[in-house]
C-alpha cells in the first residue's frame, strides 16, 4: 500500500526535546517512569531518564540512595555519570536516542506540530521481522526519492529527514551528486578539508591521472579544480615536473593537500612529497631532508600528531616493502625507523590506522601471489611489534580495502582477494580488538571493489563515511554515504557508572547486564556522543523487588558459602606447603652432606694422583737400598771369616810361640840357677 509520509524538519529546541518528552511519557512521576520501562528496554530507559533529569534539573546534586534500592541507586548513577553535561546536548541527545529507538516519533507525538516537508512516497511491504541473537530489525521498505536514485533497506534506525540526505543508520546510500563528477578511477587519493571532499590522481584503463577534483558535502555537488605548478624552490625559476599518479597518498595538512608517494610512468628514486595550496590553486614539489625512502606506491600514510608514518608498498621493480618511515612535517625531515618484534610480511595496498596517538595498526594487504588477514600493532613510543588475537567475526583476506576511524572505532570498506569483493563492512573496536559486521551489499557494486577511497566527514552534526570509485570488473565514480549509528558503531562508559541487576524498573523486567556510556568531549567543549552499550546477555524474568532482593541475599549467603570452602582449602594448602617446606629443607641438609663427602672423595683422588709418581720414586730407591745394604752385609761377612782365619792362625801362632818359650825358660834356669845369684841377676819373669 503506498501512502505519503511527511520527512519531518523537526521543531527547534527545547520544543522537540519537550515533544519527545511527552511522547515516551516522562512528567516526573512514578507512573511516567513505569510506563517509560514499558516501551524500551530497561538500558535505553535508564539512559532516557538521566538525559530528561540533566536537561530540566541540571547535574545531579542529590544524595546517592541506599544500597537496599537498586532500582533508585541504578537511577542516581546513570543520572550522576553525565557529569557537567549542558542541558541544551542532554536535550539533543534525548531526542538522537529517541530517534534511533524510534524513527517514527515525530509523526505520531499527539502534541507535535508538523511542518511543510518534502513528500516522499513510501511503498512499504510489511514483512515478518527478523530475530538475530534476540532482537527484532523490524521492518524492510523501499524508499524512493523523485530521482528514482536511492533506494535502501530500512530498518528501526531509520530516521526519516531530507529525502536526498542520509537518512539510514549502519546503511550504504547514494546521494545524488549533481555538478561534473570525475572519471572513474581506482587507486587514487582522497581526504577532506573545510566539509569539501579533494579526489586527487588514481588509475583508468592502465593510464595514471592527475586531474583534482572536489565534492562539496554540504550540498553533494562535483566540480572541477583548476590547478598550476609553481616553481620547484625561490633558487630556480623551472616548473616542478608533477607527474601523474596512482596508489599514493593524499593527505591534509594545515589547509593544505600532501600527496606522498605513488606509481608514476618514469619513477623516481626516492619518495616526492608534493603540496597543494588551496588558496592558490598550485601544486609544489617540497624539499624534504634526511634519508628518504625510496619511491614506491600501494604504501599507507597514517598522521599522527605532525608526524606523517609511512609502512610498506611495492617500489619501482615491483618488490614488496615492510619498511617504516616518519616524516616529520614541521621540519620535512625523514627518519628511517629500527623496529624490535616481528614485523608484518612485505605488502601493499593494506590499511593502516592509529589508536590514542601511540599505536599504529595494520590489518590486510596483498604480496604477488596472496593477499592477507592479519592484524599487527606497532607500538610507536617503543617501536615494537606485535600481533594480537582477534576477536568477533574476522574480515575475510583482502587487499586494496580503504579505512576511517571514528573514535575507537576502525572502518574497513572494499578491497579483494583476486577472486571477489569483500562485500561486508566491518569495524574493529582498537580498544578490545573485536571486529563486527556493519553492513554488506550485494552484487558488483563499488562498495565491494579494490582501491576506492574512504573519508569522514559529519553532516547535521553526525559522523558520516563518504566512499568513492574503485574497481570491481570495471571503473567507478560513485558516492556512496554510511552514517554509523549511535549504538552499534561506538563503544562507550558512563563515568564510574555500574548497573544492579534490574537497572531501572523493578516491577516490571530486571536485567543482568551492565550498562556502560561515555561521553566524548570536543576541543570546543560540546559533548559528541552518548551511547548504549549490552555487555553481558539479557535475562528479563517476572517479580518484584522483594524477590530480587531475596535472590540477592540467596547468592550473597552462596558466595559466603563458597569462600569459606576457599579459605578452608587455603588453609589445608598452606599446611601443605609447610610440610612440603620441611621436607625440602631436610633433603637440602642430606644433599649438602653428600656433596661434602663428595667433595673430600674428589681432595683426597686428587691428592693420591698428585703423589703417585713421588711414591714410585721412593720405592724404587728403597729397593736399591737394600740392595746396597745386602751387598755391603756380604762382603763384611766375606771380611769377618777372613778374620776369623787370621784369629785362628795367630791363636796358633802363639800357642807355638808360647811352648817355645816355656821350654827356653826352663833350660836357663836349669844352666845358671847358683852363677846368676851370685852375679845379682833377678830371676826371668814368667
């Protein structure tokens, strides 16, 4: 059935916001609260009623509630996690959750009041909604605008605005963009300076272009930027050659566009830095100093601070790279990085992104013959590598994908593996790690084709991604828009705020989730997001408060229970370990003494090898000793019976000469005896 359905502009604030108040049913009374829980799901309730408290009683000044009410503490924390919000952007973004909660508000508050909008015929199907993981996306319908151009799958974060703007959250759309749009090309550069998109460069048919063009964003229209060459330095008055290009890098710098790097018909030897001055329209080649690397293209370029990182591409004679480079823009000095840990494998055409301006990450790519999934991180303050487990639905291979970051948040367009598109865009958490699946498409559409480009730019104060060509079987110059939404593209925490089972009513439903939202805080002070995030399953059961308080009580009473089981083993381990403590201490006692006695062993072996010659020498001359000793004992004994036969024959010897004299002496005194008494003679002496 088609019928006619007014795009609402929306009333001015607090007007709108005081509409949506009316509509959910938030007055301040008890009631209001109840019926507020009957119509979303206890977190979007909870995160209403902070946001109404904040925008019509400012920040919260009232003391935190008891303990025993979880319901009202619940409440006074969510209310207390916003902070010093003001109460104009508690009032906007009451009005964005709503929106997201329920795209049809407007048309249905009883007190709103309609404005004169564009019409646009709605043919919708109805059809029996979708459950994925427990919850409802709601219904499918074709829109179609006066052009016949967008057409889109609308879901419950439909909000109905403009009908040539992007009006669908998590959802690709092509808005019509009038004016001269550039040729289809792939491999070029894009970014975005002043809400106004720069093309620059890129490859159509095998031949490189260097033309520049601009998308306005405010109003989608295509022109044509008129640009000229200035002189290389002050020192010399010769154009600088700016040769076409393809797979380089475009990006803005201080109101200016850099292009670094690329393929080019006559490379060069090292890497030219380019510079486009939107003011003059004029292209320069910059003097860059240090080490530059050497040309290449298909490399990625991640700012960071005033600091430009270069990682990988393919150079001149087509061989891989996996080299880090850091140009330093406020003194265009290079430096050639020396990294620790394991590098990713040499590549090109990857994606590269920074997270809190320390770590660089790089997901996918291609070498010559296959392309590539894995996610390394570069830690630039100690330049070392690593690679981590990823989480959530991984992306498939792929090489010559394009990316924006939004916050935490990593978006991943395109690219291939040499067979087919990557048909799903995905958004990798940096904080966590964990990748999700935004959308997909379907069929050879630009979206899934290897080097289109990928800006962020807002557009009614919302984040929006901007897609442009690429090539899939053929060349693209389409546009194509995705505004992330609020709920599934960002990850957030309220301040210091944690959830009780049953977070917001206790009559009705009780959840065992935690609720988590944070607040991001402009440079000029405006709060950008407030977001709701289900971090554990939901449980939704039947009671009152008394039985949550009782089941509460159940589990403290079993928590108890189980620590004192813990404590009791605790205890019975630490007496283990006594034993166990003693036990080693008498082994190391028995275990010293044999090492002592194994060391005298070894004093004792070494001293018995150090006198075994000396003890040697000694018995030999103790046998020669002997020897001696013998031989001198023979020969006095020789000597003794030689004697002996002396003594003897001199013993004869006498005997002879003593009978001799016996017998003298006996003739004298028989011759004289009388003649010699009278001459006086004494008489011979016996």
């Amino acid at each position: 059935m088609a019928h006619m359905v007014r795009a609402s502009s929306g009333l001015s604030y607090p007007e709108r916001f005081y509409a949506a108040a009316s509509y959910v049913g938030l007055d301040g009374s008890q009631s209001s609260v109840k019926q507020l829980s009957s119509k979303f799901s206890n977190d979007t309730s909870l995160l209403l009623y902070a946001l109404h408290q904040q925008a019509t009683q400012g920040p919260c000044s009232i003391p935190k509630p008891s303990a025993w009410n979880p319901v009202e503490q619940s409440k006074w924390k969510s209310w207390q996690g916003l902070g010093t919000m003001p109460s104009i952007e508690a009032m906007r973004l009451f009005v964005k959750i709503l929106e997201e909660e329920d795209p049809g508000w407007y048309p249905r508050a009883s007190n709103s009041v309609l404005e004169p909008a564009v019409d646009a015929q709605i043919n919708s199907t109805k059809a029996e909604p979708s459950f994925e993981s427990g919850a409802s996306f709601g219904e499918t319908k074709t829109i179609s605008t006066e052009d016949e151009r967008l057409t889109v799958t609308q879901d419950k974060d439909v909000v109905l605005e403009d009908p040539n703007t992007v009006s669908v959250y998590n959802k690709w759309t092509a808005p019509r963009t009038p004016g001269q749009p550039p040729k289809a090309r792939y491999e070029h550069g894009a970014a975005v300076i002043q809400d106004k998109m720069y093309v620059y460069g890129g490859n159509h048919n095998g031949r490189y272009l260097g033309d520049l063009h601009v998308l306005d964003l405010k109003n989608w229209t295509w022109s044509r930027v008129e640009t000229k060459v200035v002189t290389e330095s002050q020192e010399t008055s010769s154009p600088a050659k700016l040769t076409h290009c393809a797979g380089h890098s475009l990006i803005p710098w201080e109101n200016k566009l850099l292009s670094v790097g690329g393929h080019t018909k006559d490379p060069s030897e090292s890497m030219i830095v380019k510079e486009f001055d939107l003011h003059s329209c004029s292209w320069s080649i910059l003097k860059t100093y240090g080490k530059p690397p050497i040309s290449r293209g298909g490399q990625s370029a991640t700012l960071v601070g005033k600091s430009l990182v270069i990682f990988g591409g393919q150079d001149g004679k087509k061989s891989l790279l996996n080299d880090l480079h850091i140009l330093h823009l406020d003194t265009m000095t290079w430096d050639e990085m020396d990294v620790v840990g394991s590098p990713p494998t040499p590549r090109s055409d990857h994606a590269a992104a920074v997270h809190a301006k320390r770590y660089l990450l790089i997901f996918g790519g291609g070498s010559h013959t296959t392309c590539f999934d894995d996610l390394h991180v570069l830690d630039l303050q100690t330049m070392e590598w690593s690679r981590h487990t990823q989480q959530g639905e991984a992306p498939t291979p792929r090489a010559g994908h394009a990316g924006v970051t939004i916050g935490e948040n990593w978006y991943i367009v395109g690219g291939g593996d040499n067979k087919s598109g990557a048909s799903k865009t995905v958004v990798l958490n940096m904080s966590t790690l964990a990748w999700s699946v935004v959308t997909s498409v379907q069929g050879h559409v630009s979206l899934a084709s290897e080097g289109l480009s990928l800006v962020v730019s807002s557009y009614n104060g919302e984040d929006i991604v901007v897609a442009f060509g690429g090539y899939n079987g053929h060349y693209n110059n389409e546009v194509n828009v995705l505004k992330p939404s609020h709920k599934s593209s960002l990850k957030s925490k309220i301040m210091g705020a944690s959830a009780v089972p049953d977070s917001f009513s206790a009559v009705n439903n009780a959840t065992t989730r935690d609720i988590e939202s944070e607040i991001e805080v402009s440079q000029d002070g405006k709060v950008r997001e407030i977001v709701i995030d289900n971090v554990n399953s939901r449980l939704k059961v039947e009671g009152k408060a008394e039985r949550i308080i009782t089941t509460l009580k159940s589990e403290k009473e079993e928590v108890e229970a189980s620590l004192n089981k813990e404590k009791i083993q605790t205890l019975q381990l630490k007496e283990e370990l006594a034993e166990i403590d003693t036990r080693n201490t008498e082994l190391y006692k028995e275990l010293q003494s044999v090492r002592n006695q194994l060391a005298a062993e070894q004093s004792r072996c070494f001293k018995l090898e150090v006198f075994r010659p000396f003890t040697k020498k000694v018995t030999f001359l103790s046998l020669l000793l002997a020897i001696v000793e013998v031989a001198e004992l023979r020969q006095k004994l020789q000597t003794m019976e030689t004697l002996q036969k002396e003594l003897e024959l001199l013993q004869r010897q006498r005997a002879i000469a003593s009978e001799q004299a016996a017998t003298m002496n006996a003739k004298r005194q028989s011759s004289g005896g009388v003649w010699g008494w009278l001459a006086g003679t004494p008489p011979p002496k016996t």
